[in-house]
C-alpha cells in the first residue's frame, strides 16, 4: 500500500548544479558519462525501484525467509526480481571492464543504491553485498582467484558475502576462534561458527562466495593472526564450472525486528575449502577495503529509508483530512483541512526533507570523491579524496542511519495510528531502519573511528583541510545576500566544531576517557557541519541557477526555502553538542559498574 | 529472556525524601497510608510484575490476540494473571471505598502503574484502561449508573474502554459519524464504528463496559455535538446480574507494530443500547476526565519500559566482554572487558538512569499535586494543584514517551546485533513503546495542547506560578555547595523557557502558525526544565540524607553523580530548543503543500 517514486529531478540538480559533473569529462571513464547517458541509467533504475522492487517489499516482509534443513527461501518474487535486476546489469555498474562491470563512477552508483534501497531494503541486501565483496577481491586478491569469481559475481550469477561475527564477538574481532588449517597446497581448511551472515544463504544466485575471517594457528594472538579467505558455497572447478558442495552450511536463520525478507544467517563452516585474499595475517586491512565500501552503503541506507518514509507520510498528510489550520481554514468547502496545513506536521516533513536533500548532496560529494582516488591522475589529489573519504566514512554511516530512523519514525507519526498498524506499511520502515546504527560497527564504533582514528591520522590533515575547505566556501559565499544568513550559521558551526576539536586535543591526552565520552556528540557535530556545507553548495547552484531565469523556478526556490529551514531548524543542535563535549567524561565514568 | 526487578529503593526515596509523604498525613485518606504501608504494597507490587506479569511478556508478544467470529482470545497465561491482578486488588488502590476501592494515593498508584508497565506493558493496559473508565464514570455519571457499574468494574470482574477514533477522524472528533438515537425511555440506541480500540474485546473480565462519543441528531455541530455513553457488551438487570448480549461486537483486531497481547479492535455498534453519562452535547469535557488521567498514564508507560528496557542493557554491558577500556584493562584476566567500560555505552545507559530516575520524582511529584486537588482542604491548594497538573499532563505524556523509545532503542543498541534478534526481547521493547507517542493524543497534539491551551489558561496563571515556584527552589538552594553548579544550570535553563514564553507571547498573536512552529521545541524545553526541578530536589535530598550519614551512602552519591549527568549532558538542550523555537514558522509554512 505504500508507494515510491524515485526523486530523478533532485539527483540531475545534485549532479548537474551542485557537483557540476560535466567539470570532470577528463577524468577516465568519466567521457563516457554523458547526461543522456546518467539520465538514461537515473530513469532506468527509478523504473526497477518503483515498478518491480517496491511491489514486493511489504509482502517480503510479511512472508520473510523460510530455513528448512539447510535450504533458505527468499520471499514470493524475490528470484524474479533479482534475474531482472542482475540481467538488466544493476549489480555491475562500478565493477571494472575486466570483468563484465560497467566502470561508471560510484557517484552515480550510490544513486542508484539509494533508490533500490528506498523501494525495497531487504532486496536490495542481496546485490549490495556481492558489490562490496567484489571490490574486496578486486583490491585484494590474487589474478587467479579474480578470474575465476569476479566475471560470475559481477554478473550477478553468483553472490557475496562477508563473515566477520561469531556469538562470542562483534566489534571485538580480535577474539575470534573460527580456525583456517593450511592444507600444503595452497588452500586452507576453514572450521568455526559465524553469526549474522546477511544473504548467508538463499536461493537467488548459483553460487555464494563468502569472505570469512579466520585466524590461522600460530599466528599473532587478537586482531594481527586475522586472515581472509574466500570460501565458496559450491567448489568451482578449473573450468569455471560448480563442481562438489563445500563443508559450508546455513545452521539456522535469525527471527528479526524487520529486513526480515533478506536472511541472516548462522553460517557453520566445518572443514570447508578456502583460498587465502590478500597475505596471512593481514585478514583486517583487506577486510576494511570491504567494511568502508560497506558502510558507506548502510549510510545510503538510512538515506533511502528516509526518501520513502518521506514521501509516504507527505502524501498522506497531503489528504488526511483533520482539523482546521490555526491561521483560517484551507479547505472549507471540505469537513476539514489536510493535516498538511498544521505546522507541527510541517516540521516533521521538513525535517525528513532537510535531512533527505542535505544528505543526498553530502553523499554525492563524497561518492565523487571515492571516484576521484580511483581515477584521478594527480597523487595529491588522490591523497586529498582519500582524507575526505576516511573522515567522512563513520559521519555519514552514523548520522544517515540514525537520522533514516528518525525520519522513518516521524513518518510513521504524521500517520497517528493508522502508522502503527502493519497495513499501511510505515511500520515496516522503521522496524528496517533500525538495524542500520548496528550493523557494519555499530553508530558508537563509528564515533570511536572517528575521534580515535580519523582526527588524530596524519596530524589531523585530513580534517584541518576539511576546516579549511568550509571556510574557504564560506569566504567566497557570504558576499551573496541570498546565502549570507546561511553563510553566517555555517561559521557559527563550523566555529563550535573547531573548537570542540581543540577540546579533543586539549583534554583527551591526558584522560582518554574524554575521547569516548566525546564521540557520539563529536561525530554528530561534525556531521551537522558537513550538512550545511553541502547544504550551502544546494543553495548557491539554486541562487545561481534562479539568476538564469529557468523555465522551473519554483524548484530552485523550494530549495532555498529546504536549506533555510536546515540552517534555522537543524544546526543549532551544534550548540548543545558543544555543551555535552566540554562537559567531559566525569559523569558519565563516575559510577561504578555494579551501580547500574 | 529478559527480566525485572522493582526499582524499590528508588520509589522509597522518592515518596520519603523527595516528597516526604509524611508530611501530609494530615490529607484525608493519607492518615493510613503509614510508611509500612507503602513499603508493602510497594514490595508485593514488585513482585506481581517480576513473578506473573514479566514471564508472560515476551510470549505475549510472540503470540499475540487471536480473533475468531467476533471472539477474542488472549495469550496463554493472560486469563490467570487477570485474575490474580484482580483478586489482589491491583486494579481498585485509587478507587473509592463506597465502590470497593481502597482508597489509596494516586502517587503510589502510579509508581504501582509503572511496575505493571515495565513488566508487561500490553496486559497492564486491560486494567489501566478500567481504571481511566472508572474515574470518568465516578467523576460525571448519574448514581445509578455508578451503583450499577462501579463496584464490579472496580473488583476488575468487568472491564472498561474508551471508543473515541472511526475510521475518518481520530485528533477531529468533531466529524464523528456514530449516531446516538433517544429511546424515550433514557437509553438511546448507538450505531457507527470505532476503531482502534484497545481492549474493545477479550476473555478477561465477564463484561467489557464501552464509554463511548456519539453525536445524538439534531445536536450541534462539530464537538459541541458529542455527548458520551455507557454502552455494555452484556446488559445489566437490575439485580446486577448479566443478560442480553448488546449490539456491540469486535469486527476485527489490527495487527500491530507492537503491543501485541493487547487487542486493538475495531468496533461495531449496531444499535446498541447506551445510558448517556453527563448532559447531552457535553461528551468532550467528560471525555477529557477520562483522557487526561489516561494521558499521564500513558507518560507512565513510557517511564516503564525504558526502566525494564535499561536494566536489561545494564545486565548486558556488565557481562559482554567487547574489547580494552581506552584507559587501560579493567578484566585484565579475561579474553575482554565488559563493555559497561566504554563511555559511549556509559552515555547510552546514563542517559536511561538520567531520564528514569528525574521522571519519576516528576511523576510523583505531579501525582502528589493529583492527590491535592481531591483532598486538600484548602481551595487554593486545590487550585494550584489543578493549574500543575493540567500544565503538566501534556508535558509527561508526550516528554515521558519520546523518552521511552529513545531509552528503548539505546537499550537495544548496548545489545548490537543482538538487539535486533527477537530473542532476546529488547526489539519488543522498542516495538511496544513506539505506540505511546500516538495514541491518547498526538505528541503534536499534547504539544499544541501546551502552547495553545495551557499557556493562555487564566492569564497565563499556571505557567507563571511554575516559574517561580522553579524560580524560589533555585534561590533557596543555591547557597548550597553541592548543588549550585546544578542551581546555576537550572537557571539558564529557565531562563530560555521564560525568554520562549515571552516570544511566544509577542509572536504567536499577530501569527498562530508561530505557535504552531513552535510548540513541540516548546514542549521538550519546559519538559527539561521541569525535570531539572525535579532533578534538583533529587539532588537536595540527597545532600541532606548524605549530612546525616547513612547507612548506605553510595546510594545517595550515585544519585548526585546522575543528577550531574542531567544537568551536564541532557539539560543544555535547551540552549538549541530556543533558538529553534525563535526562528518562526516561515521556514516551515513557506512550502506550497503540492511541493511535499
């Protein structure tokens, strides 16, 4: 009963006004993306999203994933819909020529995650991690094990998946006991339990290649005896062709809160076969190739979930009829006026919409960037998309997810009771939003990456020059009466955000507790700053567009009016955060353990 | 596989310390309520919710209402438990002793309510919405009606609900289509549907007593039209016993995002017999009896789960063994330290104990000021009474229950993944309370109730004597040197309310949509410093228990240390809520409603 139509217009402004994409036609692989071409793949996808994705995504949830025996079956429709979206190519968009991919950049590939991800989440999982795992074995893994499973996971005809938890550990990696035996002839034998394997299972592709960690006797004792190592589902002969079952099964699948049409699964591997990636012991760098990749995409999920939580509720409050606007009626002739007109109502859409737009240019802002580490000649500037992409990794994973909650929940509340009930299909984004601040290191690691990693990497470069770069756009911007006010809050956060930076510096030293109780609030201060920096980049390509006098005015204002109400809604939060910052560890720490 | 344990010594500090129940045993009914009483009831509460009502929570869930041609079957082990909570006399502590009440404050009821909430929510709404029935009937119907029906609605034999919502209107109740025709004879047939009835039809109590609002012909329109009436599933002779099967049955029950062992019915009224409660045409006020007691309990459940929701986290972080605390080992021996070591999961449960512990002295504090109104002698102690708690109900309705989900869904992220997973039940948790921001009102709807309503009430009279009342607290205690940091805090605090107040005041005139814009912000920063007021006198109590040495001293620290933790990390909220209510509605309203 929900709806989804994919918001084309607002991804051509990002990438036409806001990033200017014809800009970098030099780049390679980028003289191909023409705007006919992006429009034509924008367009394409929406159709996917909204016309074969979105039909079965609340009967996905209803029916989930059935275990039996070994064998998990995915939800009416699921196997339809993934042979069209692997045969129309949908998987392979950023994978590289050598092995059937699209090569496009991923600024436009997190688009187009976006809206399969809004039309349907617990799909959308199946395809997505193939992706991640894909570029993990592109980076690093041997030729021979890439000519062998890149073409087939590319294509979408086998799948993906990585294997990190085990019941006794998450986060902490460095406790795990799944054990690789070196067989002397260059494979491993793979023997543990793993937990919370998305996609572990199911009936969609020929075959599944797991990417699992394991640690290898004798090595180094926590995260340094940690290798990876591809295990296939089924062994794949010298051919190519599937060849025996490998020691590899589905033990069971979780009951959830929601996704529930994509199985997570138990993965028991019990002497199974598998071909180290990358060198022995350096399981965790190559794993992060996958995990950044990965959370980048469960940022794009929040995003997703909040563009088609949005539009539902706007569309209900649009024509639910109840109570008279407190400034006179708007539809007298009617009973009574569309909720609509109440502002409170208004603020609950707005603030999906601020967050929606804000995060949809911060997202494409750092998908160029990605692009440009993979593809621009200069090492400097490779170096610079690098920071950029490190600092903004745990900011957008973190504050997308918990914000895609936020607006699934406001969503659901604009519907009052009609909302809670599983009929018209709110709840179910919200109870899918959830796991999103969990999975991929929960929202709290991600502060912990960034204020005891991100900040400190390199002498801080990375984020000096992200100071520096809000300050240079405010300089060159606050001259234009238009932005001024915007420009002017954007200092104000910016100012609270360097100085809980110099905090950090001051006072984490000497009691790194500072740091931690630091963090969440950090990260979130941070991320509001990059809001509105992105969000001003929004409104200058709208003030210089409106100056052209184009045939659609109304957008362009619209989203002044969107940025505005960021700017005076939604940054201020940078102050409070401020707050808590300076506040220090003291109360949180002070109690002992056995007093909670 | 969760579990509860009563926060005894907590609702003893409160009643003792904070409110110092002895102090009123001159109040009528008080003079018995001696504290061996208390302690008692207190005690043997907990243990209902811990030993009957918390093991059959979870599998209420998974279970769920059945309905079967109109009847509805609850889950194993419902029925017992009724009839334990009923034959204890759970359900009749606040009622009058003329219907077999015992008579009890409301502010140890509530603290009874809380109990029965955290420990399952779903089944402690079958009684509590007889209880909400009861004082409507006690507080508007003839004596006939309450001979009738009181005493066995009070001994929980027969049960009570409220039949508001239809399927076109749930905030407007102007535009109720159920129709009441008069019989000539004092009854009058109803006929319409209702919808989203909680506990409209189950196999608990013998009969179910529907007060519903229905609009008799020819009346006014909109709510002046509406008038209220008693309608049974069972009729009544006039010995009291059971006869006819009335008009009335349950078409369906929803399926819901939660509270599943709570049947949510949809109502069919087809010309059912009902006795009018009131005065024609005045259903509204008499309605509101019912619902602004329903609306504070409601801010209950909310206190409820995020206590049942936070104890299972902190047993969680004291035993998951997840990583090095950043200031050194603190389980050196072990494989990992518990992570009740890191501070952002200290931020996480901190932030629950903060909300708990402040909400409940606020809750208390305003159930006092209930049991002022319909004790004191003294009709302007009445009078002040009555201008709190109508201050305060939309506050702790709508504060009390965002806080639940938020403390509800941080209780589930200390989990990780484990959260998600159903069967460790903190995903109920978060499912169950996310209904409470809707029903009895809209959050929006309490918030506009605050702004529009309460603000203006005589003047302006309520607000003003909250502030100084806040005002006075601070002068007298800042003087104190443990508490002046917090007095100091508590005042900028009250200040931005004031300064809120008084930009409503010169804004919300000339511009309703001001209001409007503002009123949830508005909400939230009064709600904030109500807790800081009642934080503060947590705290002053605590200091003064601490000069007299204890025996258990800790406990009184670890209160100060909390009360810290609020006035640090949670009360500077304020500062943002200002600036967001300041910046108007322009930013809201500016959009043309096609443009969502």
């Amino acid at each position: 009963m929900t709806t989804y139509t994919a918001p084309i217009d607002d991804y051509k402004f990002v990438l036409n006004d806001v990033i200017g994409l014809d800009r970098y036609a030099n780049l390679p692989g980028f003289e191909e993306v023409t705007p006919d071409l992006v429009d034509a793949i924008l367009e394409e996808a929406g159709k996917v999203a909204a016309e074969v994705l979105h039909p079965i995504n609340q009967s996905g949830d209803l029916e989930g994933c059935h275990w039996d025996d070994g064998v998990v079956t995915t939800p009416k429709g699921f196997k339809e819909a993934y042979d069209l979206y692997a045969e129309s190519g949908w998987g392979s968009l950023t994978a590289k020529a050598d092995y059937g991919g699209q090569g496009l950049p991923q600024t436009l590939a997190i688009m187009v995650s976006e809206m399969m991800i809004a039309a349907n989440w617990g799909f959308t999982m199946y395809p997505g991690l193939t992706k991640s795992a894909v570029e993990a074995l592109d980076a690093h893994a041997s030729d021979a094990l890439k000519q062998k499973y890149l073409p087939n996971m590319v294509s979408g005809k086998w799948s993906g998946t990585m294997n990190l938890t085990e019941p006794h550990c998450g986060t902490d990696l460095g406790q795990i006991r799944t054990k690789a035996e070196p067989q002397g002839d260059g494979t491993y034998r793979i023997s543990g339990t793993k937990i919370f394997i998305s996609a572990g299972e199911h009936d969609l592709s020929e075959n599944i290649v797991h990417l699992v960690l394991a640690k290898i006797p004798g090595g180094p004792p926590g995260t340094k005896g940690i290798s990876l190592f591809l295990v296939p589902k089924f062994l794949v002969g010298d051919d190519g062709g599937l060849g025996e079952r490998n020691g590899v099964s589905c033990g069971s699948i979780e009951h959830k809160m929601g996704i529930h049409s994509n199985a997570t699964c138990v993965m028991n591997y019990d002497g199974a076969v598998g071909w180290l990636v990358g060198e022995e012991h350096r399981g965790m760098p190559a794993m992060f190739t996958m995990m950044n990749e990965a959370r980048l995409w469960v940022g794009i999920q929040g995003l997703g979930i909040a563009e088609v939580a949005y539009q539902n509720a706007a569309v209900y409050a649009r024509e639910r009829l109840q109570g008279r606007a407190i400034s006179g009626p708007k539809n007298a002739d009617g009973p009574a006026d569309p909720i609509i007109v109440h502002p409170d109502v208004r603020r609950m859409l707005m603030t999906g919409r601020a967050f929606i737009e804000g995060a949809r240019a911060l997202a494409a802002l750092t998908g160029m960037q990605i692009d440009m580490i993979h593809r621009h000649p200069d090492e400097t500037v490779r170096r610079d998309a690098d920071d950029f992409v490190a600092l903004m990794t745990p900011v957008v994973k973190s504050y997308f997810t918990d914000m895609g909650v936020e607006i699934a929940s406001l969503a659901m509340q604009c519907f009052g009771g009609h909302g809670y009930i599983q009929d018209n299909g709110m709840e179910q984004f919200l109870r899918d939003a959830r796991i999103a601040p969990i999975y991929e290191g929960t929202n709290g690691v991600q502060a912990m990456d960034l204020v005891g990693r991100k900040l400190a990497m390199n002498g801080g470069r990375a984020v000096q020059k992200f100071f520096a770069e809000v300050t240079r756009f405010i300089a060159e911007n606050k001259g234009t009466a238009e932005l001024a006010p915007m420009m002017e809050a954007l200092e104000k956060g910016l100012g609270r955000l360097q100085q809980a930076t110099l905090w950090l510096m001051q006072n984490a030293m000497a009691k790194p507790d500072n740091a931690g109780a630091a963090s969440s609030d950090y990260l979130r201060l941070m991320a509001l700053v990059a809001m509105g920096w992105a969000w001003a980049q929004c409104a200058r390509a709208a003030v210089q567009k409106l100056a052209a006098s184009p045939a659609n005015p109304a957008f362009y204002e619209h989203k002044l009016i969107t940025a505005r109400f960021f700017f005076e809604r939604m940054l201020p939060d940078t102050g409070s955060l401020l707050k808590k910052i300076e506040s220090g560890a003291d109360s949180l720490m002070a109690l002992p353990a056995e007093a909670f």
